[in-house]
C-alpha cells in the first residue's frame, strides 16, 4: 500500500463528507427531527443533556451504559453469550429450504431499535425478510450447485470450482454447500441488495430535493444578506449558524483541482484526473444525502456503505465506457472514485449524526463544522498507518510466503474483492446487471406500496442478523407506547420523550456496547492481545458441556433478560 496514496483518498473523501453536509444540515437535521431520528446522535445529545441535568436521568443512562459493558464483556471478551445465534433449515427440507433466521444479539443493535422505533425497524426487518425467508429459499429450490458455485467464482467469493471453501463453505467433491443460505446470499442477494440500495437512494434524493433546494437558496440568499423572504438581514441565531455556502462551493472546486493536479492519483493527463474529480463531487452529492438519511433512519453501524460504493463502481465504470474507456487501464481510476465515494458516504454519516448531537444540545453548527474538517483530516493520517499496521503479516504467513494481512485469510476483505470484480467485470461489459435490476424494481414497488424503498433496500442488503435484533428493540418501544396508551398515561412531547427513561436506558446500551467494542478491538490489536482473548474464551467449554444449540439459547436468554430490562425500564 501506498501510504501518500492512501493520505490523498482519505482527505479528499472525508473533507468531501463534511463539506456537502453543510448545506444538507438544516435540509436533514433540523427539518426532519421528528422524521429521522439519528440514534447515535440522538444517543449522545441525550448522555451530554442526561450528564448535565443529573439526578435520575444521569442514573438512567449509565445504568444502560453499565448493563450494555457487562453483556458486551461477557459476549466478547469472555464468549459466554454467543454473538450470533442462528437456526438454519436444511437444502433437502422440501417444504422451506436453506431458510435461515439468525440475530447478532448485541446491546448497540436493541438501542438503536428502541430509539428509531417499530416503524421504521419494522420496514428495515421487512427487507431482510423478504431476502432470507422468501428469495433465499426460492433459489435454493430453484438454483443448481453448481451454477451458485460459478457465480461466487466469478464474483471473487470462491478461488475456483475445484477448489473448497469461499462463502457457504463449497465442497468440490461433492459439489454442496455447507452453508446454502450464505452462498446464495453472496451470489445473488448482494447484487439484488446493491441495486435496491441504489434505486431506495436516487429515489429518496429526487423526493428530498424540495427541501435540499430551500436550504440551500437560504444559505445563497444569507450570502446577499437577505433572508428567505426576501426582507433585509436579521439576527441568525448562534445555533443556526452555518459555514458560508460560499466555503461548500470553493472548497469542492479545491477538491476537484487536488484530485486533477496531484500526481498520486491515477490517470494518464489531465482531463482525466479531472473528470474523476468531477465524478466524486457528482456522486459525493448523491451519496453524502443518501448516506445521511440511511443513518438518519437505521443508525450508522447498519449503513451499507459497501452497497454504495457498488453503485459508484457501477456508474463511473458505465460513465468510462460511454467515453470509450475500457480495459484493464481504466480499472484504477474507477477504483479511485469508489474509494472516496466509500470515505465521504462514511464520513457523512458519522458528520451527521455529529451534528444531530449539536442540534439537541444546542451547539454552533458553524464551529462544529470547523472541528469536523479538522478530525477528517487528522484521522486520515492515522488512516494509512493503520492500514500499514493491519496490512503486516505475521510470522506464520511470512514462512507461507504471505505478504499482505489483507486479503488473506486473517482480514480476507470480501467488499474489496467484490468491488474488484464488479469493476473487471463491467469494463469488459460482463456482469449480470439482471440481479442489479431485480432490486431496482423491488425499490420501485415499495415505493408503489407507499413504503420508503431505502429503508426496505437496506433491509434487503444487510443480513438478517443486523436487522432482528434492530426489529426487537423497536417492537419493545411499540409494546411500551400501547402499554402506556392503555394506561391512559399523559403522551410525552418529542422533547421529553427524547428523555424519558427508555430512551435514556436504549442510548446508554449505544455507548456501553460501543466503549466495549473499542476497548476489545485495541486488545485484538496485537498478537499479544489475540492470545489474551483467545486463553479467556469460554465457548468451547460451553459447546462442549450444553451442545451448540445449548449454547445459542443461553445467548437468546441473556438478550432476552436484556430486553426485559430495558422494557422493565421503559414502563416505569
């Protein structure tokens, strides 16, 4: 890896993420706070207001916080709660085959639940639904071997026919799975999901273009010193103030110039170092808008940022081919894009979640903007050594002849495979864009059917193991609210519900589940570390005194005890 190269996509796309949520923040944060509620953000709003006010609402959010570190120690550091349950049924079940339900039943996934509630947790479950008990099993009956085998073969998911192993675990011999919803899932579902993601988003954009328009004549009349209705200036609160358009506008022009003049970046001459420049900004704008609504509505540990870049490779490979550019030479560039696109749509999340934290706490936009282009930057020089750090083999893969950690067996790195192929595949117009088209028209119906189609299309790409247990925390905020409707409690204004006591006790599961796993990652981080962990497992010992079904519902249990807290909680 190119440690500058690397420096160079990491600024470039993470300052884009910043810069074009500038604009959309008044657009997405402040116009739908009763639309998109930002869990994170919305999680750390109401610690800093919790922490502030003391008394029991400090007491409430850190006892989640406690509950959340004590469930995450017990699940990953020490491996008594199984992570990831799952029950899967057979390829020869001729009723329901390769059908699998499955849950990573963590304290971060059921706050999230809880905060963006049954809804919009419900529609997300929906797509994940329709992908692993409906299209899953469909194939799976429909859908030779051998024929999934070639296609994970030709999406980079398998080395060869002949050879085992890949996603669903492939057998040569006898040319079976042992994993058939996984295989199927890789070979197919992805594809549909990418194309579903896609659609979900342009559609999205085309509705949120009203409100995007109006934010941004404000912020060109602010400039003018006019406001919207045209009156002379007046007094811009301090939690209203942005950065100028002015700097979104100039800064992207900078962008694109960096991109085109830096001799790091791919391309043969000038025109087309600049017009990659000016598929980031183009695709930036689509993708930073989409990526913060999908955080907006599901959280930013569920955003496919993956099936994002999917859409990017796709449609710059198409752009390079309308120009006549085709062939192994072109697949760097196509690379380039992608690989910004990935860091702004990332980055944009986490910026907007950011700011929904300033906007219930009461911050200046203007400085929070300022701290974030400084963060992009900082962090993008930790980027590449980490990079550098994780890339390293270790001893036992220098004496196999290994060079890179990365795309090994130790950090495989399916995404970048898949993204690799896409591109090769599309330069040398051979994909199969059938798959892409099904999601495209999945989305088109939902939205047909009245349902917001990002949503569903998140579902439909992300595994069912992200979505139930996001599901389980919204169905427990949906049981809370018709309890308390029975009861003819008093409804609470959004403002006080932000701070009632589940709400309090889901985003203390947030930030306890995320301190653990920062905290476990750093240990994981060196091979003393993986030692420590790995002498601390006590999964075997289980598996091997209550069977492996034994040890998945002594997992559904604990969340289950979690989740009777929480509702325990809530109703009080």
């Amino acid at each position: 890896f190119n440690y500058l190269t690397i420096l160079v996509l990491a600024i470039v796309g993470g300052l884009l993420g910043t810069l074009l949520m500038v604009p959309l923040r008044k657009a997405l944060i402040v116009n739908e706070h009763g639309n998109l509620p930002y869990p994170e953000g919305t999680a750390c709003g109401d610690v800093l207001i919790a922490g502030e006010k003391g008394g029991d609402f400090a007491k409430t959010a850190f006892w989640g916080l406690g509950v959340a570190f004590l469930y995450a120690s017990l699940q990953k550091l020490l491996h008594i709660i199984s992570e990831v349950p799952y029950y899967t049924t057979a390829k020869a079940n001729k009723y329901f085959p390769s059908a699998r339900i499955s849950g990573e039943i963590t304290p971060e996934y059921l706050g999230v639940g809880y905060i963006i509630g049954p809804r919009i947790s419900g529609v997300l479950v929906a797509g994940g639904v329709l992908s692993w008990l409906v299209l899953i099993p469909l194939l799976a009956t429909l859908v030779q071997n051998d024929v999934i085998a070639t296609q994970l073969v030709k999406l980079g998911y398998l080395a060869d026919i002949t050879k085992a192993g890949g996603q669903g675990n492939w057998n040569p011999e006898t040319h079976t799975f042992s994993n058939y919803s996984a295989a199927i899932y890789y070979a197919f579902i992805r594809q549909i999901g990418a194309g579903a993601v896609a659609a979900g988003g342009i559609i999205t954009l085309i509705k949120t273009l009203p409100t995007i328009g109006k934010s941004i004549k404000s912020s060109v009349r602010s400039i003018k010193g006019k406001s919207v209705a045209g009156t002379d200036e007046v007094a811009v609160p301090r939690t209203e103030k942005d950065l100028s358009i002015k700097v979104v506008g100039l800064g992207s022009l900078l962008l694109v110039l960096i991109i085109t003049l830096l001799p790091g970046i791919p391309g043969e001459s000038y025109f087309q170092k600049g017009l990659i420049g000016l598929l980031v900004v183009v695709f930036g704008a689509l993708f930073v808008t989409v990526s913060s609504r999908i955080v907006g509505l599901v959280g930013s540990s569920n955003n496919p940022i993956s099936g994002m870049t999917i859409a990017t490779v796709m449609g710059t490979s198409l752009i390079f081919i309308g120009v006549g550019w085709s062939g192994q030479a072109f697949e760097p560039l196509v690379l380039v894009v992608g690989g910004m696109i990935c860091i702004a749509a990332a980055n944009a999340g986490a910026t907007s979640q950011d700011l929904k934290s300033g906007y219930i706490v009461g911050a200046t936009p203007r400085n929070q903007q300022i701290a974030l282009f400084v963060g992009a930057i900082v962090s993008s020089i930790v980027i590449g050594l980490t990079v550098k750090f994780l890339d390293r083999p270790t001893a036992d893969m220098a004496a196999r002849g290994i060079e890179h950690a990365i795309g090994s067996d130790k950090y495989p790195a399916p995404q970048a495979t898949l993204m690799a192929t896409l591109i090769k595949g599309i330069l040398s117009q051979n994909l199969d864009w059938q798959y892409v088209f099904v999601g495209v028209f999945v989305a088109i119906v939902m939205e047909l059917c009245g349902i917001k189609s990002l949503s569903f299309a998140v579902g439909a790409y992300l595994p069912l193991s992200t979505t139930l247990p996001i599901f389980v925390g919204g169905a427990i905020k949906g049981l809370v609210d018709s309890r308390k409707a029975k009861q003819q409690q008093a409804l609470a204004t959004p403002e006080e519900e932000e701070l009632g006591k589940g709400n309090l006790f889901a985003t203390g599961l947030v930030a306890g589940g995320a301190i653990a796993g920062v905290l476990i990652a750093f240990l994981s981080g060196t091979d003393a570390g993986e030692r420590f962990l790995a002498g601390i497992n006590m999964e075997h010992g289980l598996v091997a005194a209550l069977s492996d079904d034994g040890y998945k519902i002594l997992g559904v249990i604990f969340f289950a005890a979690m989740c009777l807290i929480l509702y325990r909680v809530a109703m009080k």
